[in-house]
C-alpha cells in the first residue's frame, strides 16, 4: 500500500513540477503508434472484428507492462511505475492549455485564442467561432478531460494498480484515434467507443461530483452543478461526457452549446473569459480532491 500511494504522490508531482515527458518516451505516444500501425493494416472486411482484436489486444499488451515492470530491480520497478503511471494523466497539461485560450481571449486576440484551442484542446473546426464559443467549447473541453485525463487513470489506479490506468488509457487513446462514425471508423471504431463508454461510466460520474467540490471551495454555484448534472447529463450524444460539462455549466450558470450537436442549458449566461478563468479554479480544486480520493480509496482497499 505504502507503495502504491508513494508512486500515486510522485507521478502527481512529476506533472505539476515538469509536465509532460518528450514523445519518444511518452507511453500514450507508444499507443498512439501501435494504433496508428495497427488501423493502416486494416482488412477491407470484417472491420468491426478487426477493430475489437485491434482495442482487445493493445489494452492486454499495456496492462501487461505493469506486471512486467514488477519483476525489474525494486529501484528500477519504481521509477518506471512512476513514470508509466504520470503517462497516463494529465493535470497541469489541460490547465495549461485552458490559460493559453484564456490570455489570448483577455488580450483580444480572438484568432490566437481560436487557434490555441484547436491546437490544444477541440477537435472541430474553430475557424469561425466567436469568443463566447471559444471560452464555452475551452469550459467544456476542461471539463470532459478532466474525467478522461485525470479522474479515470487516477480512479484505476486506485482500484486496478499500474495494470488498471495502462489499460484505461490505451482504451481512451483508441477511441480519440479511431472512435468516430464516419468511413471504415464506423465499423472499425465501434469496439472502440463502446469499450471507452463502458469504462467511462464510473469516472465520468465521479468527475461531476469532484466538480461539485470544486465550484463549492470556489464559492459559485455548487447547487446548481449538482441540478445540472441530474437533469442535462443526457444532453450530449456519449453517455458519459455530459456528466462533467453538465456539472462546470450549472456551476457557472451557463449555457454550453456545440452548434448542430448539443446545449446544455446551466443557467441563461452566455460563456465568457470571466467564465473560463472559473472553471480552471474549479477544475484545479477538482483534480486535487481526485488525489484525495484515490489516496482514500487506496488505503480503504489495502
């Protein structure tokens, strides 16, 4: 136990004081290559068996790197569980992004802001997004990753050890890459995604309730996260993704919109710069009760 909360303090300290490792010694960039060398080898048919061989035996092969890094010498076993274990979340990264969208938004700069959050943080197109959007898709993006990149390794960790978070984010990894619904992703990623889901339902739930602690020690409106989370989780098309945003929107008593795809009515105001500046509050809050929770759960487990 001693061990595992140890590694659990360390890992989290690596991403607060040094951030990301380069590419090269990134474990989610070795799952994104395996993925990538993985999918330019798919069959013109039998896509949705390839695709769930393709999930089913990464997510094997990188929880299986936890046992193995055990059987290394006691030094050695625990800087690579440090490291593997940093490689699978992320804090300081996402907050990091959400205060570069932020300064760019405050200095003016809505093409800057534009292009530092599709670089950092959305995957659509934000060419023609106006500054409310900007701020609102930033709020929502700080929300979801925080489930996906902290709450979710964090909660297997606690639960499953190394093995636990290398899985959890290789499945993560996999449907960001290949879980979409369009070309032969529709067959070849559903395994994918519906793997992610399934994974997904427990941190994505535990998110908005950390979100809740979060606006509470912020002093917004923690009522109304809980309000909004009950009534607009359903609003997004994931099951599990409209848990946290749900959660930030209510709290900031805002209204969240991804045109042609969702709104999720927390309150009637329109996202602003003052609003993402909240939500990186409460976000950070959020990721430091997650740390609390797992250290709990840990000790409770052992």
């Amino acid at each position: 136990m001693i061990q595992t909360l140890i590694v659990l303090i360390l890992a989290v300290l690596v991403d607060r004081l040094i951030g990301e490792p380069p590419e090269e010694l990134h474990p989610v960039c070795w799952m994104g290559k395996f993925i990538e060398f993985a999918w330019n080898r798919r069959p013109s048919k039998g896509l949705f068996l390839y695709g769930a061989f393709m999930v089913a035996s990464g997510t094997m092969f990188f929880a299986l790197l936890g046992p193995l890094v055990s059987l290394l010498w006691w030094p050695v076993s625990f800087v690579f569980s440090v490291w593997f274990l940093k490689g699978t979340m992320s804090a300081s990264g996402l907050l990091d992004a959400g205060r570069e969208v932020y300064v760019a938004l405050v200095a003016g700069d809505l093409a800057q802001a534009r292009g530092k959050l599709a670089w950092h943080l959305v995957s659509r197109d934000t060419s023609d997004l106006s500054s409310q959007e900007v701020a609102g898709a930033a709020v929502e993006s700080l929300s979801e990753n925080l489930s996906d990149g902290w709450v979710g390794p964090i909660l297997a960790y606690s639960l499953f050890g190394l093995p636990g978070a290398l899985a959890y984010r290789f499945v993560n990894t996999c449907d960001s890459m290949v879980g979409y619904r369009h070309g032969d992703f529709e067959l070849g990623g559903k395994a994918s995604a519906l793997l992610d889901d399934l994974f997904n339902i427990l941190p994505a739930r535990l998110s908005a309730l950390l979100l809740v602690v979060g606006a509470w020690s912020s002093e917004v409106d923690w009522r109304g996260a809980i309000r909004s989370s009950f009534r607009f989780h359903r609003a997004t098309e994931s099951p599990n993704a409209g848990w946290p945003m749900a959660a930030i929107a209510g709290a900031l008593g805002i209204t969240l919109t991804k045109r042609g795809c969702y709104s999720i009515p927390g309150g009637d105001g329109d996202p602003d710069v003052e609003d993402l500046y909240l939500s990186m509050k409460v976000v950070s809050v959020a990721q430091l009760a997650t740390v609390a929770f797992g250290f709990a759960l840990i000790v409770g487990m052992r």
